[in-house]
C-alpha cells in the first residue's frame, strides 16, 4: 500500500490518522510513513526503507531498539503473567534501582505515564500545602492533564497551539505561567503570591520546545523560592531522566556545583517517564519520604492504576536501567557530542544560520537564530520552513529526524559512528544547496 493510500486508511480511523499529534508530521508537512520494525540505531518502515533513527520513541529507547538482553526479559516476564494487579519483586527492584542513582528520590510510586506522574505531583503538593495555584513556563511541557495544557510545548507548540479547546477556565485559572529562565518574572510572582503558590514544575531542562539549557542558577533559585515560602518544587526529568545524563538533568548540576563546592539543589518531587520503561508504560513520581508519605494508602491524597507497575513493562525498564551504566553513558554522551557538533560544523560550513540547543547528551537546532533561545517567544521566532526542509531531505536519504523543530534530536548508545557520519554528510548535502 502507497503512503499516502496508508494515510487516508489511518485518518477514516484514527483521528488524524496518528494516536498521539506529532506522529502527524503537520511540524514539517506530507504524509507520515507507518513503521514496521527497528532495531539497534536503526528503523524500518513498512516499504522496507532504513533510517538512522534520531527519535528512538522520544527517547525511551535509549538502548536502541530490540536489544536483545530488553526482549529477553521482557519475554520472560511476559511468560510469567502479563498482569497481576499485585506488588511484585521487580516493582521494589526498579524502584530502589532509581533512588540509588537519584538520591532526592527517596520514595516512588510507580504509574504508566509521564502524564499520570505529573498529574499526581500537582495533587500532592496541593494536598501538601493545602494551596491551589502552581507555576509552569511557557514552553515546557508535563503532558495533558488540564491544569498543565496551559502555555505548554511539545506537540502544542507544533501545532501553534498553547492552549487546548476543553480545558475549563477554572482548569487553568491555578496555573501562572512564566517565561522560561526569567528571574524577574519569577521573583515578583513569589513577591506577590507566595503564600498561594502549592507548586512550581518545570522541565529539569526543557526539551520539549527544541532542548534549552537551563540559565546557570535557575533551578537553584526556584529551589530557594520554593522552600521560603514553603511551596513545593516539582522537577519533571519525564524526558532527561536517566538520559540527559546518569542521575538526569538535576545530576549534571549537581556535579557541577559539588565541583565548585556549592552545596547542591534538590527537588522536593521529581517525575520521570520514557528511559525507566525503556519503551514500555512506566513513569513514576517519587521524592521526599514525608510529602510521597501523603499518598494512598498511606496518606489522603489519592493515586491509584490498574496497571501501575505492570510486571511486563518493568521487567523493560530495569533490563534497560541496568544496562545503563556509566560506561553506557560514557558512550551515549560521545554519540550526542559527535552529532550535535558534526551537524552544526556542517551547517556552519554553508553558513547556515543556526544554534545548538544542548543539555547534557539532549540537543536541538534552531534555525535563524544565531545564539540557543531560553524562552518560548525567541524558541517560536526560529525558520520552521528551513527545518521541515532540512526534515525531508534527511528523511529522503535515509535519516529519521524528529517532525518538528520544537523536539529534541535523540541518539541511543548503540548509534555508530557510521551512522553519525552518514547523518553528518547528509546534513551537509542539504545545506550545500541552501
Ligand atoms: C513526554 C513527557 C511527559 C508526558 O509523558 P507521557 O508518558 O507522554 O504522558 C511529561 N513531561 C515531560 C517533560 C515529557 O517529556
């Protein structure tokens, strides 16, 4: 069947023809081709036609695909019962593997989606400081639940869209929305609601409106905010969890400011997603004992899931986790510095105006924007046209890039450097024609 007679048959079923926006390509235009198989760096689509994959599923398969130690565990758990709706062993495991490598993870609950994680931080720390209002930043993104579509990256950013149709006014009237990285901002919104304010969340680094690296300092200072007026500090590591490097985004800081001997932040909770399923269905929302110690059973705040910590999906995760050690990491921030600097030196070498977002082993390209955006306003003033150019360019020559210009570039520990290379020329032969 032709892509576009794939499409029409997706779109008369699946709203779209996708189950879930950015698959729709509408970031870059033309029809999405369905995918058939992947494995290592590379993905397959149903005409059979190879990709050096910079998407590996929005980061979870920070592994690659199909690796076989993964697939063996899984299998093996799958054979043992797919679902019990019941505590088992691995649950503990996973959890405890995560506390180790992220001390502020002190307990941790463990649900199927970042959404669900986010969803259940905002209602603990509601339910923590008897307070209703949380702040957000433009741009950064916690996944769909009401309170949190607001001003929010990701697929919306795509779309153009900050907003969602169907979110109530009242939904949306506890959420204050900041702009990334502005102090000023920050400080007079602690200066005037302090004493309201139940949460700040953002992104440990943004990297759902393109990667920004995160202003030094501005995470330290929600953290002071926060704990001042006794408001809770929520740092969604969904996405740079165990991937902008080992103990995430909170970790490169952390070691960076023990290297200049200051006395490192810490998130009161922290969520997390993609990389602990390694591509199957877990996140999970952990941090400080006394405030996970309000959640049900133990506490009046309630969470619940029918598949919460299914066997199968954390049998995934800590195959995945394991596997994931510094040597692991060593290798995965290699492959993201010879990418992110052979994409640039290419474009740079045709004098393609452009810069780098980067944080940690995450990046992204802004184009026609000479220095790395910090908020959303300068992230939307980039060339989406030269993106989805550059988008089908790649994706002609074998190349599976993210649809959009406002998501981050993925690479996995099992990308070559012959698939950097072969990305790399690629990058460089559209640029030569610009
Ligand atoms: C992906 C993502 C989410 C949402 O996770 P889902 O599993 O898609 O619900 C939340 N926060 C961040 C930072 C994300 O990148």
């Amino acid at each position: 069947m032709s892509t576009s007679a794939f499409s029409a048959r997706a779109r008369a079923i699946l709203p779209g023809g996708v189950n879930s926006p950015v698959r729709a390509w509408n970031g870059v235009g033309g029809d999405p081709v369905p995918i058939a198989s992947a494995r290592g760096s590379r993905i397959t689509d149903a005409d059979g036609r190879e990709y050096v994959d910079l998407v590996c599923s929005w980061g979870a398969a920070i592994l690659g695909h199909a690796r076989p130690e993964v697939v063996e565990a899984v299998s093996r758990a799958a054979s043992r019962g797919l679902s019990f709706g019941a505590t088992t062993e691995a649950e503990v495991e996973l959890a405890e593997l995560v506390r180790e490598r992220y001390a502020p993870a002190e307990r941790v609950r463990l649900v199927s989606t970042g959404t669900e994680a986010t969803m259940t931080a905002l209602r603990l720390a509601r339910g923590a400081t008897g307070r209703d209002r949380i702040i957000k930043f433009a741009g950064c993104y916690h996944g769909h639940s009401d309170g949190l579509l607001v001003a929010a990256g990701s697929g919306l950013a795509t779309a153009g869209t900050p907003d969602s149709a169907g979110v109530t006014r009242a939904a949306a009237a506890d959420t204050m929305v900041l702009p990334y990285g502005d102090v000023d901002a920050l400080t007079d919104a602690f200066a005037e609601h302090g004493a309201e304010i139940a949460a700040v969340i953002t992104e440990a680094a943004p990297a759902n409106m393109g990667v920004v690296e995160p202003p030094h300092g501005f995470n330290r200072l929600i953290s002071q905010l926060c704990r001042h007026e006794g408001a809770i500090f929520i740092v969604d590591e969904v996405l740079t969890g165990f991937r902008a490097g080992p103990a995430g985004w909170w970790g490169v800081e952390r070691d960076r400011d023990i290297a200049s001997g200051i006395e490192p932040w810490s998130p009161d909770l922290v969520t997390f997603g993609k990389v602990i399923g390694g591509g199957l269905p877990v996140a999970a929302i952990a941090g400080k004992a006394d405030l996970m110690a309000l959640l049900a059973p133990l506490g009046p705040v309630y969470q619940a899931g029918t598949l919460s910590g299914n066997p199968v999906a954390v049998a995934a995760g800590l195959a995945t986790l394991k596997l994931l050690d510094d040597a692991a990491h060593a290798r995965l921030a290699d492959n993201a510095d010879a990418l992110f600097e052979g994409v640039s030196g290419a474009l740079a070498s045709h004098n393609i105006t452009h810069s780098v977002g980067r944080a940690g082993t995450l990046g992204s390209f802004f184009f026609g924007l000479a220095t790395p955006p910090v908020t959303f306003a300068e992230v939307a003033r980039q060339d989406t046209a030269a993106y989805a150019s550059l988008f089908h360019h790649l994706h002609e020559a074998g190349v599976y890039p993210p649809p959009s210009a406002f998501e981050a570039w993925f690479v996995s520990t099992s990308h070559s450097e012959v698939d950097v290379g072969f990305v790399v020329d690629a990058v460089d032969a559209w640029a030569r024609e610009q």
